[in-house]
C-alpha cells in the first residue's frame, strides 16, 4: 500500500462551521496522521498523511463538507510521505 501526503486549502464557507471537527472524525476514521487548522484569509489547511486510497476518500468527504457550510474549491498539494505525525490534530486558531 502506497504511503503519501498532501497539504490542502479549502476556499467556501468553511470556518465556523464545525469544518475542523468534521475534517478530523473523517481523518481519524481513516486512521490518517496530520492537522487541520483554520488560516486568517478564511480558509481551512489539512495536511494528512496515510494510503492514497484513505487520502482520495478524506478529500471526497471534504468536498462534500459538514453539511453545515460549504466548499467553494479545494487546492491539493500532493507530496512525499514523511511520517511526521502520530495523529490527527486539530490545531487551535491564534488570529
């Protein structure tokens, strides 16, 4: 099974909408390692690590949202699989 990672930004209505929360039960289900946090411009950043597979379905799921907001555009960043997290996080907000 092929490890990799991405770092995504997802553009829409996504903050303060549960979209952290959302993205780090779909994470943790998948048993991917990384962090989601929201960033000052409005966005949400991901960065997860795992199989292709369980990425490919995270990003699915993302398009999709928490039902709460929406998803305008996910830009994907594809990159080498590092391991540099023991799990998914969500990280706090300091803006």
């Amino acid at each position: 099974m092929e490890k990799v990672a991405f770092l995504a930004h997802i553009r829409g209505m996504v903050q303060g909408v549960g979209f952290r929360y959302f993205t780090y039960h779909e994470a943790s289900s998948r048993d991917l390692t990384g962090y989601v946090k929201n960033l000052p411009d409005g966005r949400v950043e991901v960065y997860a690590e795992g199989s292709k597979e369980d990425l490919n379905s995270l990003l699915q799921r993302l398009q999709e949202g928490p039902g709460s907001g929406y998803v305008k555009k996910i830009e994907v960043e594809w990159e080498t699989f590092h391991n540099k997290y023991q799990q998914f996080s969500v990280e706090r907000s300091y803006f």
